[in-house]
C-alpha cells in the first residue's frame, strides 16, 4: 500500500502523535517540536551530501538533547580514501529549522564557523572548521541550486511507540557549485557534473533502530535521472520512500531490497556486489562498491555501526508510464546503519 498524503495539516496531533502518515512529493505537514511529547528522545538533523565522479563532501547538522553535532568528511573516491571531524558542544537557546524550506542555520564558536542560508530557490553553505586536521583548517562553500519540482517527503510511525515519529524529506540532485580547501589541497566542484542531496529529519526514535539508504543522480542522454530507496526504519505498511525522479518529477516504487551480499559467519560483505530490487519488479540494478565510508563505536549505552558505501549502479528502472530507464556505472551510494542509543 502506498498511502499518499495531498492535504495539508500539523504533523503532530496533541497527544504527539502523528496525524497523517504516509508519502508526499512536497512537504504538507507543518513540523511543531513543542508537539513532541518525548522531547528527551526527540532528534533534528540536516544532512548534505555532494559529490562528483572524483569526491564527496557529506555535512551533518544534529541536535537532539542542547546538544548541537557538526560531521564533515571528504571522501577521495580516485584514492579510495577519507577524512572526517566531528564537532560536539552544548549550546543553549539554539535550534535547527522546523521547516526545510524557510530557516537558516548559523552556528559560530571559536574554532568552528557554519552557515547554510536560503538565498530564493537557492541554498548557500559556507564552513569554516579550524582543526579539521591536526595541522590545518577546512573551508568549504557552495551553492546548491535547480532544486526538482518533486522531492521525497515521509511520515512514519514505529509500531512499538506511538509517540514515536520519523518526518523526512529527502531533496535529490540539486545542482552543486563549490569547492574545498584543506592542507593546501583544492577541491572543486562543478555545477555540470555535481549534485547536492539535502536529507532533511525531525523525529522521536526508537532505542534500537536500523536503516538501509541509497540515492543516486545524474544525466541519462539529455535527462535528469536519479532514485531514493530506502527500508527498516519504522512502520512503512502505509508507504514506502522509494522513488524515482526523472527530469524532476517523481515515480513511486512499492518495496525494495538491496541485496547485500554475506560472507563468513553470516556477516555483511560490503565491497562485494550488492543486487537492488523491488517488489513490483520496476528496478533491477547491481552495485558495483568503490569505498565503504564505515564507523563503529560500542559502549555502554551507545552503539553504531555504520557503512555508507560509494560506488556505481547498472541496470534498469522502470518509469510509471512504462518506460525503461538503462544504468550503466552511473555512480551513488548505498548504506546500512545500526544505531543504538
């Protein structure tokens, strides 16, 4: 079932729970996070990802319990290499947007300098991090702009908890012009062969949550293409938030897996070949892995395991009107995340 949302209202009733769940192609409901009940467990997060065949440079802006998380990571994908920094600090009367479409974020400390600012239709992200390195700083800036008409936007409750919510709207394929500086070493970004996701979220978990994500973008021939797959986190009988976008608007697909391969023991094999499908047979891709971007921490009442995997998709997608879309090392990225606390 893929119960689609096309009335505006409040995301949270006043019990804190969710009034309308299901997908939309543009955020209806208004997000209020005095309407959460379990503000303890309540976490706001903005997520960029931008990349090109040759680099990424993924952005993370959390908060959740007067504590804001600043994580940036450039990843080489030609030297199959990465450097990350994350910056935790308390901070008071401080929040993130309740909207993805209006608010900017500015944060400013003594080592650390973030804005993302909405310029129009426009998103202008600008980092200035002074230890990104032991022996240099990070600056980064660019324009994320060509935002599609459709995006990706899901309410979902978790079965165990009614309190609990997922609201999320994932922006795919914006057009990305910027660079990065660090240790000398200049990273550009060109507005005609990079794009910006926005991974936009606002939720009360779970303790225990797990989720598979993907999305990829590019041009097919005079097209734009992309697609947003992911499962396993929440209650997704209502709907799912797997999509294609071609030339910007959105085709929805029923259920999909991503086949990950398994070795010894049973355990995950990352870099091995992973094969997507979906439940309605509209998408059949191989996942060619090049880097696995992963992350481990176990202690007492915390725990995560993450593997963000870069690499290249083959295969076909099939459009809602029938149309066959053909992959062939078209490049994107695929994850799986266990988090614990």
């Amino acid at each position: 079932m893929q119960q689609k949302i096309t009335e505006p209202s409040d995301l949270l009733n006043e019990h804190g729970e969710l009034i309308q769940t299901g997908y939309a192609t543009t955020p209806l409901l208004k997000y209020n996070r005095k309407a959460a009940v379990q503000k303890r467990r309540l976490k706001e997060w903005d997520y960029y990802l931008i990349n090109n065949e040759s680099y990424a440079f993924a952005l993370t802006v959390g908060y959740t319990m007067g504590y804001i998380l600043i994580s940036i990571s450039i990843i080489d994908l030609i030297k199959r290499t990465e450097q990350s920094k994350s910056v935790i600090k308390h901070v008071r009367n401080w929040n993130l947007p309740e909207s993805s479409q209006i608010g900017d974020i500015i944060y400013k400390d003594i080592r650390t300098d973030l804005k993302i600012i909405h310029k129009g239709a426009d998103r202008e992200i600008f980092l200035y991090l002074d230890d990104f390195l032991p022996d240099s700083a990070l600056t980064a800036s660019f324009l994320l702009s060509k935002e599609s008409k459709d995006s990706m936007v899901i309410a979902t409750p978790f079965k165990e908890n009614k309190k609990c919510f997922y609201y999320n709207q994932k922006i795919i394929g914006m057009s990305a012009l910027g660079s990065i500086n660090v240790k000398d070493t200049i990273y550009n970004f060109d507005s005609g062969n990079s794009f910006g996701l926005l991974d936009w979220g606002r939720g009360v978990w779970p303790y225990k949550t797990t989720w598979y994500w993907s999305s990829a973008f590019g041009f097919i021939l005079d097209n734009t293409f992309g697609f947003n797959l992911g499962y396993g986190f929440g209650d997704t009988d209502n709907a799912t938030e797997n999509m294609l976008f071609f030339n910007g608007i959105a085709n929805k697909l029923d259920r999909v897996n991503f086949g990950i391969p398994k070795k010894f023991k049973n355990k995950y094999d990352y870099m091995e070949p992973w094969n997507f499908t979906s439940s309605d047979n509209r998408i059949t891709m191989t996942f060619e892995p090049i880097f696995d971007r992963n992350f481990t921490l176990n202690a007492v009442f915390l725990s995560t395991s993450q593997h963000q995997v870069f690499g290249r998709f083959s295969g076909t997608a099939v459009l809602d009107d029938g149309r066959t879309v053909y992959l062939k090392n078209f490049m994107g990225f695929a994850e799986r995340v266990v988090n614990r606390w």
